[in-house]
C-alpha cells in the first residue's frame, strides 16, 4: 500500500481523473440500461400475463376444449380397456377415467342446453334448476354398458372396445322432468323420511345424491315387485340362475349336483308362503328393509358377495400367497376354511333352517368356486367368465338406474323397461357360459 500511494500524488494528475471518470461513467451506464430493461422486460411479462388472464376464452373455444379433453379420455378410456382385468390397480384406473367421462359428457349436454337457451321462459328458476340436475343425470354411460334391442347384435357388442361402443348407443330415453310423475312422487317420499336402506350405493349406481338414489330405489322397488308377481316371469327368473350358476361350476370341472339340491331347496322355502314372515324377520335383522328382488338379491347377496371378494379374510389371502402349495392342496384347505367360517356363522342363526341357513348351504358349495376364480390359479379362460358375470351384474345395476335406459314414469313402464334389460342380461350371460366351454 505504501508504494501504491508513492506514485499517488494530490492533486491527481489529469490522465487519473480522466480515467476514474471513464470507469464511473461506464458502471452508471451500465446500472442504468440494466434497471430499465429489467423493468421493461417485467412490465412485459406482467402484460402478457394480465392479458392470459384478462381474455376468457369464447364459447366456441370452451367448447373447443370440452371436446377434445372428452376425445382424449375416450381414446385413454379405450387402451385402458385392454388391461383393465390385468389388476385391482388396472381396474380401479379404468373406474376412475370412466366415471370423470360420464361427469364430462353430461357437463357437455348441460353446457349445450345452456348456450342454446333452452330453459324456456314460463317456468321458475327453481324448476330450471331441478331440470337441470335431472339433465346431468341422463349423461350416456360408458359405452361397455350400452344396451342394444336388437338382442341378435348383444353379444358381439360386448366384445367391442369400449370406444366403438358410443355411435351404437342409439336407444337412449328421454323424458322431461314433468312427465316423471314415479319418479316425483318418490322424490316426495325421500324428503318425509320414508324410503329406508340398508347400504346407500350412490355412487356406484351413479346417482347424483342420496336423495337421487333413494328415490330411485322407490321405484325400483315398486318395479320389481310388478315383474315377480308374473309367475311366469318369476319362474324363468330363477331357472336362468341355476343353469348360469351349474354352467359355471362345469367350466371349473365341478359336479354341479349337490349345487342343484342346494338352490332347489332355497327355491321351495322361498316359494312357501308360510315362510314369509320367518324370512322377513331374518332379514330385518341383517337390516334389509324390504323384500324384494333388489334388497335381497342384488344388494344382500350378489354386490355384497362381490364387495367380499374384494376384501377376503387375512387366512384366505396367505393361502394364495403361499407357491409351495398345489391347486388342488389350496382348493381343499379353501373349502376346509369356508366350511368353518360358514359352522361359525351358523351357531348364531336364530332360524337354523331359515333363509340365511339354506343360503349358507348354497354359498358353501359356489364360494370356493368364485374365490379361485378372482384370486386363484386357475384356468384364465374360466376367471374371464366369473369377471363376465360379475360386471354383467354390474352393468344391469347402473342400467336400471339410468335414466337413459329406464323410464321412471309409472310402475307398469319401469318394470317394462327393468324386465326387458334383465331378461337380455341373463339370457346373454347364460349363451356366453353355456356355450365358451373350457376342455378339461
């Protein structure tokens, strides 16, 4: 330092105060145009910003978009159709993109409603409203669940892609909310506290509230009681359920026999009418509030049946586990751990031979069968069956409470309506089983 400042001397010389003056000039110059292009470039940026946000896209534009996010999910929905058997995850994914799908499609309905004004002027906004929401609700459902009236197609549709399925759907109702005139009473009945349930399935049969799906069931219920009352009907009912069931124990290499005596034994009590009573009151206990075809058959016993399979208990999972074990091990200690399951459950029947009791004697005889087509080893062609059946069960559910496919106006057209979808289901489920046989 003390040489630096020998060379300095005061005042500086001309060719120093020249030099420091260049060097300041230059890094103010600097600081300058930087803080002015840095500010110009932010207010820019913050421009174009303001403008994204300002500018709301138009209405062909929204449109635009609605469109090609439901061609993309379509088009998703269809590869995921190729592996949705694979996993519960696989499953679970094609549940997810389908369900946001639908929510899409009767988005787009109701939008399209909208732009075109179509409310009419003489009605209050309350009825508007209610419209609307009954709008939503006729959305198409995913094409696999499409239902055709020509029963000649019905098989070959089912093995379509889902995605070809849409153009098909030509058979859809539609029904202004006034003329629901079921549908509106049992609406009124809901708002009392009078429809009672035992497990609320909103989301699964697709409703758009509680309130929507106990509504439905109302009718529903009323619905099915008209089919059943036809002893004609009432009787093809149950002998498409013991052939479809025998047929599926054939695939599985098993004597449907002791299946046979089983299921005609639950048929003669259940044909007695002096049994009435007994089963209402074993059922009241389970918490089933009516007897009929949908609280005891489909939600009782089939959707409770699958909701099982889907959880089953820790012994049944560490036997599958286990790769050491052969089939036919597995399959007898299976049927050693349902049979104990079932002597449990039975000590604490107060009817021993009621119609939980018989139904105990049909389960222990299918559920082997069932579990090893789900989580089993066996045949791929025979779990693809069991899969067909449980998601024909599935499809006639959210049919039944579509109101694309049911008319929810009187009685007499929705059990019309019911029956002839049931009727196409079991009868499609019964060719396809009866006729895929598997070689031994």
């Amino acid at each position: 330092m003390s040489k630096l400042a020998d060379h300095l001397s005061w005042p500086p010389s001309r060719k120093v105060l020249i030099t420091l003056g260049g060097v300041a000039s230059g890094l103010a110059l600097f600081v300058y145009l930087k803080r002015r292009f840095t500010i110009r470039d932010g207010t820019e940026s913050d421009r174009k910003i303001s403008r994204r946000i300002s500018r709301l896209p138009d209405e062909f534009e929204a449109f635009d978009g609605l469109e090609t996010t439901i061609l993309y999910l379509e088009r998703l929905l269809q590869d995921l159709e190729k592996t949705r058997h694979s996993s519960e995850v696989d499953r679970n994914r094609y549940d997810l993109i389908h369900s946001i799908l639908v929510r899409l499609r009767g988005a787009r309905g109701d939008l399209e409603k909208f732009r075109k004004n179509d409310f009419g002027q003489e009605r209050t906004a309350t009825e508007d409203i209610a419209r609307s929401l009954w709008s939503s609700n006729l959305s198409p459902k995913a094409s696999t669940l499409s239902v055709l009236s020509d029963d000649t197609f019905f098989s070959a549709v089912d093995d379509l892609p889902s995605g070809n399925l849409t153009d098909l759907d030509s058979n859809s109702i539609s029904i202004d909310f006034a003329e629901l005139h079921l549908y509106r009473e049992a609406a009124r009945k809901v708002r009392k506290g009078l429809v009672k349930v035992r497990k609320l399935r909103t989301e699964f049969c697709g409703c758009d509230s509680d309130d929507d799906f106990l509504a439905k069931l109302y009718c529903l219920r009323l619905a099915f009681d008209k089919i059943v009352s036809d002893e004609k009907t009432r009787q093809w009912i149950i002998t498409q359920g013991r052939v479809i069931f025998a047929d599926l124990m054939r695939h599985d290499l098993k004597n449907p026999t002791d299946f046979y005596t089983a299921y005609d034994r639950l048929m003669q009590y259940l044909n007695d009418t002096s049994n009435f009573e007994t089963t209402k009151r074993e059922l009241e206990l389970r918490k089933v509030e009516e007897v009929n075809i949908w609280d005891v058959l489909f939600d009782f016993v089939l959707l409770d049946s699958f909701d099982d399979l889907r959880k089953p208990p820790s012994a049944i999972v560490a036997l599958f586990r286990n790769n050491f074990f052969s089939r036919s091990f597995k399959e007898s200690t299976l049927s050693s751990l349902i049979w104990s399951m079932i002597k449990a459950k039975r000590t604490k029947l107060i009817v021993q031979d009621g119609f939980i009791g018989h139904f105990y004697d049909i389960s222990q005889i299918v559920s082997p069968m069932l579990i090893f087509a789900y989580f089993g080893d066996g045949p791929k062609a025979f779990q693809e069956l069991c899969i067909y059946f449980k998601e024909g069960i599935y499809a006639f559910v959210l049919e039944i409470f579509n109101t694309q496919k049911v008319r929810y106006t009187t009685v007499d057209e929705l059990a019309e309506d019911v029956q002839r979808l049931l009727e196409i289901r079991l009868e499609n489920m019964q060719v396809k089983i009866s006729n895929e046989l598997i070689p031994a």
